[in-house]
C-alpha cells in the first residue's frame, strides 16, 4: 500500500485539492495522480478504438461495452475511423483465472488534442480506465470532449466492497446486475452477497432442497443464475463473495432443518421470540455443513467465503441441558470458548474446500488460524485489535448505509485512522481495505438504488484513493455529477423516487409534494426500528414517503450553506439572501398548494404535519430577514413563539426529518444577536 506512485502523488493531490492549480475534473473516485495540460480531445462520430498487446473475450466485451456507453452519453452513433483511432488501448498480459485480493488494477490514461492511450498490466486496469475516460467526457461550446489530462491511477486498498443484503427482502438478479454496474463505475471490486439470515435463505442447493423450498418463500437464485451473475460480475473486475450467516441468524435454515438448531421446533420465517442458532455440539451439524459447504465452494471460485458469526444470542445454548453438559465435559467458560470451538471446525471444513474464512468481529479469537479475515462493524479499534493479534481486516463500520447517514459523515471514515493509526507498517498491510453495506430491512427493488447511492460512491473513493483526498466541498461537487454519471449506467436511485411520489400522489403532477420531499430526510440509525414497536412485516409494502426520499437532502444542504455564508458577511449579502428568500417563500406558501395531495392520499395522510412545520419555518425565516432588514430586534413575543416553531418542527414526523430547521434556527440567532447590537 506504500509504493513509489503514490508517494510522487501527494505534492499534485495538495494542490488538486486546494483546487490552487488544477481545474475540477468530476471524477470519481480521484485518481492517485492527476495532470491536466491546454488542450481537448473532441468525440465525434469517427471515434474509434483500437486494441494492442493482450486481447481476449473479455476485453473485447469490455470495449464494447465501453463503446455502447460512450453512445448514450454523448447521443452520437459511431462510425469509426479505422485509420486513426480515437483510443488506443494496450494491456500487457491476460488476468488470473479467479480475481484475487490485490491483483494488479493499476492504469495509465493519456488525452491530447490528437487522441488518447489507456495502458495497464491487465485487464483490470483497462476496466477502470475506461471508466475514467467516461466520466471525463463533458459538454463543451465546440461538442462532447474531454480535458488534454494525464492519470497516473492505482487503488489504496486491493478490497473494496459493497455487501447487499438479500435475505430480509429479496433482490432480483436485473437490480443486482445494474447495481454491478454501477460498482464498476466507481472501481469497487467485492461484492459480499448477504444470501441467509431468518428471514429467507436465498440460494438453491441440490444437496439440500428444503433450504431454498422451506426457507426462502420461493424466492431464490438457482445454482445457473449465480454462474450467469458470477461471470457478469467477472467481466466487470468484480468478486463475488458469498455470506451464509452462521451460527446465528440462521432461523431460514431451521424451516426444513429444525434438526441444526439448538432448540425446538418447529420454525416459521416469521417466528419471534427466542432467537434460534445452529447446535455446535452435535457431529450431524458438521457432517451437513460438510456436504453444503463442499457444494457451494464447487458454486462460488472466489478464495473467500464468509460465515457471518454476529450477533450470537446464546440463550438457547444456555437453556439447552445437553449443550450445558459439553461445555463443562470440554472445559468451556461461557459460549464465546463455544462459538470458538465452532468456528475452528468450521474453519476446517472451509480450509478443506480451499476456501478462507471471513467472518464479523465476533469471530476474532486467538485458537483460529491467522489466515481468516475479520470484518469489523464495531469500529477501528476492534479492526486494529484483530491486525495486533495477526489477522487481516476490513473495515465496515461507518459504511453502513442502511443508516441514512449523510455522504459527508461516511467520507470521514477510514480504516486507517483512529486505534488504526497507531499500528505499526506491518499491521497497516493487514487492513485490506473495507465494504459498504445495506441491510435490506427497509428496502425492496424498487427503492434499493437510491439507499445506496450515490452516497457508495464517497466510500469507494475513501477506499481508492489517497488519504489526502478529503475536501468535503470538491467530494460534493463531483458527487453531483458522478450521480448523473451513475444514472446513465442503469441505476434508478434518481428516477425511482420520482415514480414513487407520483404513486403516492396520484399524479404526475407533483411539484408541490417534491418541495417537500427535497428538504425531509429518513430518521437516522436505528429509529425507524425503535419507531417500528414490535417486529418488523417484511411483507408490508414500503410505499411511505420514509421509503422514496433520498437518505440526504441536497436542498436543506445548500440552504445550509447559504445561510453559512449569509451571516459570515454579517447579514450583509444581498446576493445570499436573494436565495434565502426564494427558499423560504417557496416553503411558507407550499402548504397551501400540497394540501389537495394530502388530503386526497392515504398513503400522503401522515406526512401532513410535516408541510405545516414547513410552512412555519419559511414564515420564521422570512420574519428573521424583514427585522434584518430593518435593523429592528423582534419583540419578545416573535422569540417565543418562533422558539416553539423550531422545537416543533425539529419532531420527527411519520419517520422523517425536517432538515433545514437547523440552519434557521441560526438565521433566527443570528437575527437576535444583530438587531440586539443596533
């Protein structure tokens, strides 16, 4: 991870960053060296390609591909000119035959005014190039372009994942294949297939059928569907990792095997209470996963293979007598020594099948080989305590999607910072990198793009490139374009949230109800669980306007911003409250006009407290500029009353937030502390 490449890379990236002598290029994530020089390469209907050194299936898949997008883009039906290709591309040798951590993806891209060269080793590198050069093509006064630039590029981390949760609500295989494109986009290249857990077991296996018949609500890939998703996956620089969950959160396997776990059947997918894991006491349990394992080894040619191992509820272990009785014959203290025990068999059967184990935190222990590879989603600290004792690492925890935090509070994390920075050289080189995840809890197929992008395109950039890659305002800036970038790709973390709204609404018409929908932003964490009292229905439809709005609020943060700049100038700039106005008059009187929606649609019903706190705030906001603008402080009643408003409006409503509470609530403070002095 230290190389000569990325240290001749951090005096260019100091100044790219301070945007001092580099124009912004909209790439994503920032290449390790970036060098731009006068001139522009024009896209016309003759661009052509053409291929030198290694060349395969793949990589004329690959070109085509390229081709096809570069097409959509730029709306022009190429007729190339063999004679003098537009783009020449040169890969050295072939790749391995099963991608493996820390193949070499590094590429150079060269753009002049007469043409381009992508180069690398291996494919890889001319995957990820290609994706460069398209994100690199902009309009321009003279046509489709892109900017005369040489890359220098490598990634930082060789592991760079996204886990999708398919197990709580299944995912079809077209969503998954254009969420791989959209990976590729951004140079990730893992994706961790959450395939088991309570709620649906979602792989068929002929060994043992009732898995996918009992457990999964007939909702599963076949055996020929994953090696038709495998080999997509492949041809776009990408592994698949399969995650069975195990021992815990294993009640789908329990439905047509109740004879694995370690209490009473019999199970449903719905069943609560108890939370019902796998017997490691009983040899039957290892002979089964024996067989299951060796078949989905045989399925699934990536290296590793993840056993999950979170979140063990032990109460069935400690209420089963027979269980009881073998830790105390084996001289075990408690059901971590148990757990342990389990995973070093499972360890075993995984090593025979020359797979290697991943697995969550709570796998980590000092009997298992250092070969295993530990996934943390406690912090770096449990992640730099795995790397002290030996064992590699990815980082998780800050990546976790599902959360609804903001692209700015992910961008923040890295595995290399915290208890992490203290390791020494040696240790840093087991942190292999990390993986974003969503949990799919509150996600179906139609809403899954937008929960996770394009803020993942912030954590592939942590993962890619320098660490010294971190202006916030630049991560935004390109962020928006990398969003219309991913679109074009297939995804539909844009368009879908528009089809839902107007759903919810009844008509195509739904101006009134987006004002809304662009300044509300889903409660964060765990509280639309908490909110949820009681178990969760994974068969009740995700319809709410909780369900279509973007886990952030691009308006409430540019108001944000506005408001930032308006009382740095002491209330003084005319051009920032010309902004502030049109926001917030925008809110005030939106009420108004949402209200026929409202009243008219169930599914809208909740959310009409919401537009009331709205129009509230754009009143509250409008009143803090007129006394600004008289210079006269507002009365002690309008403080009050206006306290109350905000503390009204900062209630979550119908699982929603009201994000630009906060910077009016400044706009109020500021008014008061201004006018005071007057």
């Amino acid at each position: 991870m230290r190389n000569p490449l990325f240290l001749t890379a951090i005096s260019v990236l100091a100044s790219f960053a301070t945007g001092q002598t580099q124009p912004q290029l909209d790439l994503m994530p920032m290449p390790a060296t970036v060098q731009t020089s006068a001139g522009q390469l024009l896209i016309g209907q003759s661009f052509s390609i053409a291929i030198t050194g290694f060349r395969d299936a793949s990589m004329n898949g690959a070109v085509q591909r390229f081709v096809a997008q570069l097409s959509r883009q730029t709306g022009i039906s190429f007729r190339p000119n063999s004679a003098a290709p537009t783009l020449v591309i040169h890969a050295d040798h072939g790749r391995e035959p099963v991608q493996r951590v820390g193949e070499d993806e590094s590429y150079q891209l060269t753009v002049a005014g007469a043409g381009a060269k992508l180069t690398a080793p291996n494919p890889l590198g001319i995957l990820h190039g290609l994706q460069s050069f398209l994100q690199l093509v902009q309009v321009t006064s003279s046509g489709f372009a892109l900017p005369a630039v040489t890359i220098n590029d490598q990634p930082r981390f060789p592991w760079r994942g996204l886990l999708i949760d398919v197990s709580r609500h299944f995912i079809p295989l077209d969503v998954l294949k254009r969420n791989l494109d959209g990976m590729a986009a951004v140079k990730i290249n893992v994706l961790h297939w959450h395939l088991s857990d309570d709620q649906g077991f979602r792989v068929e296996s002929k060994k043992f059928p009732k898995l996918q018949e009992s457990g999964s609500d007939g909702l599963y890939y076949t055996q020929a569907e994953i090696r038709d998703f495998i080999a997509y996956a492949r041809d776009r620089g990408i592994r698949v990792i399969p995650e069975f969950d195990i021992p815990g959160h294993s009640r789908s396997w329990f439905v047509g095997y109740p004879e694995l776990s370690s209490g009473p059947g019999p199970y449903t997918l719905d069943g609560g209470g108890v939370n019902p894991i796998m017997d490691p006491t009983r040899e039957a349990t290892y002979k089964f996963l024996g067989k299951f394992i060796a078949e989905m080894a045989n399925l699934f040619p990536d290296a590793y293979f993840h056993i999950g191992g979170d979140e063990v509820d032990g109460k069935q272990w400690d209420a089963n007598p027979n269980i009881q009785s073998f830790l105390h014959t084996h001289g075990m203290k408690n059901n971590q020594d148990l757990q342990a025990y389990f995973n070093q068999r499972l360890q075993k059967i995984l090593a025979k099948n020359h797979k290697i184990m991943v697995g969550w935190d709570e796998i980590l222990h000092p009997d298992l080989p250092k070969t295993i590879v530990v996934q943390s989603w406690r912090g770096q600290q449990s992640l730099a305590a795995a790397a002290k004792q030996g064992y590699s690492g990815l980082l998780s925890f800050g990546y976790y999607l599902d959360l609804m935090w903001p692209a700015a509070r992910h961008y923040a994390v890295d595995p290399m910072s915290d208890a992490a920075a203290t390791m020494n050289p040696e240790e840093q080189k087991r942190i292999l990198g990390g993986e974003a995840c969503m949990w799919a809890e509150w996600v179906t197929s139609e809403n899954v793009d937008s929960h996770i992008w394009p803020r993942n395109a912030v954590v592939a950039e942590r993962l890619w490139s320098p660490a010294e890659i971190k202006d916030v305002h630049s991560m935004y800036t390109r962020l928006n374009a990398v969003s219309l970038y991913l679109e074009g790709t297939g995804l539909t973390h844009r368009s879908a949230r528009v089809h839902m709204l107007q759903r919810m609404a009844g008509t195509a018409d739904i101006s009134a109800l987006r004002v809304l929908a662009e300044v509300v932003e889903p409660v964060k964490d765990y509280a639309r669980w908490d909110d949820s009292k009681g178990p969760i229905d994974f068969h009740a439809p995700l319809t709410r306007m909780i369900d279509a709005v973007s886990p952030e609020s691009d308006v409430a943060r540019q108001f944000r911003d506005v408001v930032e700049t308006f009382i740095q100038s002491d209330c003084k700039d005319q051009a920032a409250e010309a902004q502030l106005r049109a926001w917030l008059t925008s809110w005030r009187d939106n009420d108004v006009e949402l209200h026929a929606l409202l009243d008219k649609s169930f599914l809208l019903h909740e959310d009409t407290p919401l537009s009331a706190d709205l129009s509230a705030l754009g009143a509250a906001g409008l009143e803090s500029l007129g006394y600004l603008d008289k210079a006269q402080p507002p009365p002690d009643s309008w403080r009050v009353q206006t306290r109350a408003r905000m503390e009204e409006a900062n209630k979550p409503k119908a699982g929603l937030l009201l994000m630009p509470v906060a910077p009016v609530q400044q706009l109020v403070e500021a008014t008061e502390r201004l006018t005071r002095h007057n």
